[in-house]
C-alpha cells in the first residue's frame, strides 16, 4: 500500500511541476528595483525586488528615498508626494529607488541606487534627507547631464544641483506656542539624528521658542523633557517607547515627535497613557489619534517647485547660487488648521501669528547653539 502511494504522491508531484513550468527563467531581483510608475494608495514598504525596467521603458523622475520606508507617513512620503503631483500633472514618467541595507545604507548603497535611476533614463533626480550628501556629490560629477534635487541639504557648489534647506525653527515655534495656548505646560521633545541632524535641531530649538513666548503671555511656567536618546537612527525603537512612556507617566502631556518613525514609539507610548503628539513634517493626524497638531515644511512642494524648474528652463534662476532656503515667505511651514484638534488657539489667531513671521515683525532665531532654560521654560535635557 506504501508502494502505490509513493508511486501515486510522485506522479502528482511532477504533473505539478508540468502545469507550474514557465517558457523563460524568471528574471533575477535587482539590488535596488525601481518601483511601478504609479504607487498605489498604499504603496509596498520596500523596493518590489523585479528585475529593472527594460531599456525602452525609461523614467524621466527618480526618486531616491532616506532611510525608512516610501510610504513612512512623514519625510519620504511627503516628498514622494510632490514628485508624484508634479509628475502626473506634467506627463512624465517616474519612479523611486530605495538603497539598500535600510537603516545601515551607506554611501555606496545610496550611490548605487542613483545610479540605478540614471541607467534607467532619469533626467532629474531627487534625494531626501542630509545623508544623500557624499552619494549624491559623486554621482553629479560623474552623471553631469542629469539634474539632482537635495531635499533637506545644501550647496555642493556643482550646477546641476540644488540643495534646499527650510526654516524649521518657525514650525516649531508655532507647534510650542500651539502646545502652551491649548494649556499644556509640561511638554516633552524627542528628536532624530541623535542631535546631528540640523533640521531637528532647528525644530526643536523653534519649539523652545514658541513655548517660552505662550508662556510669557500667559503668565505660566512651563517644563519640558528634551532628548536625541535613541533617536539617532531615526527608527522606532523599545527603549524609545520606554523612556517617553516614562515620560507620559510622570506627567508629561505632549511630545513634539521629530524624526521619521521613532513617531510609533511616541504614539504607542502616547495611547498607552492617554496623552497627545505633535508630529512633523507632514500632516501625521490621519496616522496617530493622539496627534493635536503637526509641524509642517513643505517637503513636497519644494519638490514640485524644483522639478518644475528642471523641466521649464528656469534652473538656473531657482537653484540661483545652488541653494535655497523656503519658509513663511514660500508658504512652505506652518500647521495643519483643518485637521488640527486645537481648542483654545483659533485659526485666526494662528493667521494673525504667521503674518507676523511673514512681514518680519516676529523674528525667530535659527542657531540651536543657542538652546537653553528660558524664563518660563525649565529644560531638562535627557541624554
């Protein structure tokens, strides 16, 4: 019986094998696939692992991601965004790129992934986030009819880059005083980069500001937890969970989430003990339910912005000495009023508020150096 059940298992198996067979091998996985030239809603986390385009099908626009994932509700998706808007609404093809080795990318791996995109047709090129540095310089020396957008980066002195910069600390400054106007005053700031990253840094030193000026006007004082611990990668992580429920536990009523997704630490810590968020970047309210408000820059429109002018003519005019700087002045900060929860700070007063930034009347210092105790806002920096 034994003998004609293996006889009968065998013959099933290859009649299997017969209706499974393909005419052609299957293509091998690409160290860094480009995506489908549309995402879907909810697009994959991680590069499909395909085989690369095939030669006539190239894509005008590349995106080369930071570290996380596309869809990360914060950095690489709002800048994907933009290139999705402008490239859409300009007919052209494109496509994103993830190194690899995630969190532990190096600079080859981010070069590989650029030039991934320029074997593929990539006309233009744009790099989210400060560590596309030394990748993206190498790759503009070398790939020098393609343009390369630096999201979040500097002048590299190289005409076929732009490096855009923002002022987060006007954000901030609005997220602090948003905090204290609503009646919080035990606040807390967690940020990504492990306190090298200027951007979060500028964020913080912002959100400093607006607290201490709510407070001022109030007549209250107000403590806030401050700390880059277990940010530096900018991923979640159990001890981050940890400390800042900690946090929440002893007090605190509101994190300022500053550095791509160590978010669901905080957010996880925030629902456990029914307290509140201010998340960064984009509009994280649709992603956390104890988001009150978030800190915006205009990542994606910088890249719309950019891309426009890579494809208009007018580079040279935009990237003028190679890099630019958008805040108030290019409505690209600011706060979220139509999905904020905010109950005691209205729309009008946060208007009234940003037209002073943007005419010059409030002013708001940009050098985190300069991050201390204020008169109404007692620091305690976790380190």
């Amino acid at each position: 019986m034994k003998k004609i059940l293996a006889v009968l298992l065998a013959l099933t198996m290859v009649l299997a094998l017969a209706a499974c067979g393909s005419s052609a091998p299957a293509a091998p996985a690409a160290p860094a696939a480009p995506a489908q030239n549309e995402a879907p809603a909810e697009a994959p986390a991680e590069a499909p692992a395909e085989a690369p385009a095939a030669a006539a099908n190239t894509y005008d626009v590349a995106f080369v991601t930071d570290i996380g994932q596309l869809m990360d509700k914060s950095f690489n998706q709002g800048t994907w965004e933009g290139v999705q808007k402008y490239a859409e609404e300009a007919g052209v093809t494109y496509n994103y790129y993830q190194p690899a080795n995630g969190s532990e990318a190096t600079d080859d791996d981010r070069y590989d992934a650029m030039k991934a995109a320029v074997d593929n047709g990539a006309k233009v090129i744009v790099c989210a986030g400060f560590l596309q540095a030394g990748a993206l310089e190498r790759a503009a020396k070398e790939f020098t009819d393609v343009k390369f957008v630096f999201i979040d980066g500097w002048n590299l002195g190289l005409d076929n880059v732009v490096g855009i910069a923002f002022q987060e600390e006007q954000c901030g400054y609005l997220a602090g005083y948003a905090a204290v106007m609503e009646g919080y005053t035990k606040l807390g700031f967690c940020g990504g980069g492990g306190g090298t990253n200027e951007a979060v840094n500028r964020y913080g030193y912002g959100y400093v500001q607006g607290a201490e000026a709510a407070a001022a006007e109030k007549g209250v004082d107000v403590s806030m937890n401050y700390t880059y611990l277990y940010g530096a990668t900018f991923s979640a992580s159990p001890e981050l969970q940890t400390l800042t429920s900690g946090w929440y536990e002893n007090g605190t009523e509101v994190i300022f989430s500053c550095g791509g997704t160590i978010s669901d630490s905080i957010a996880a810590a925030a629902d456990a003990n029914d307290a509140y968020m201010i998340g960064v970047d984009v509009d994280q309210s649709g992603q956390y339910p104890s988001v009150i408000t978030s800190a915006l820059k205009g990542i994606g429109e910088a890249a719309y912005q950019a891309l426009t002018a890579a494809f208009d003519g007018s580079w040279e005019t935009f990237r003028a000495d190679g890099g630019i700087t958008m805040g108030a002045a290019q409505n690209a900060v600011g706060l979220p009023t139509d999905t904020w929860s905010l109950q005691n700070w209205t729309v009008a007063e946060y208007e009234e508020m940003f037209a002073k930034i943007l005419s010059g009347e409030l002013t708001i210092d940009n050098d985190f150096n300069n991050l201390a105790a204020t008169e109404h806002v007692a620091l305690n920096i976790v380190e």
